[in-house]
C-alpha cells in the first residue's frame, strides 16, 4: 500500500511498517501516524534505490528498525 512518499504494509491492529521510501528529498521526516495509524516498524527495503538521503528523522513511536532498512 502507498501513502505519500512512503509504501507502508499494516502489522497490526492500528499500527504499520513503513516499507519503503519513495520520494526524492535528502532529509526524510519519518511520520508517527499514517492513516490514523502508528507507525512502529521500518522494514528492511527503506532506503533501496534512494542513494540521495543523508539524513533520517524517525519518531518516538517506531519501536524497530530492520538491520538492512538504510542499505541502498
């Protein structure tokens, strides 16, 4: 599922994985809610093909963060 410049993929009752990010600015704002949705996970294909990200703010709400997520 796509949301803006994020694809995300529900884990839970109320809660998401962002995927994926699919835009093209070098700083990512990473939302706590998304569709009225927490977010609690980044998955292991954030950053794949976005070599033009330097930096990543995440929020307090993501309680896990894939080892391979900022591999590009």
């Amino acid at each position: 599922m796509r949301s803006g410049d994020f694809e995300i993929r529900k884990t839970g009752k109320g809660t998401v994985e962002i995927s994926r990010y699919i835009g093209s600015d070098d700083t990512v704002t990473v939302p706590g809610e998304i569709e009225g949705s927490k977010v609690v996970q980044i998955g292991p294909l954030f950053l794949k093909k976005s070599n033009k990200v330097r930096h990543i703010i995440l929020p307090t709400s993501v309680e896990a963060v894939n080892p391979e997520a900022f591999l590009t």
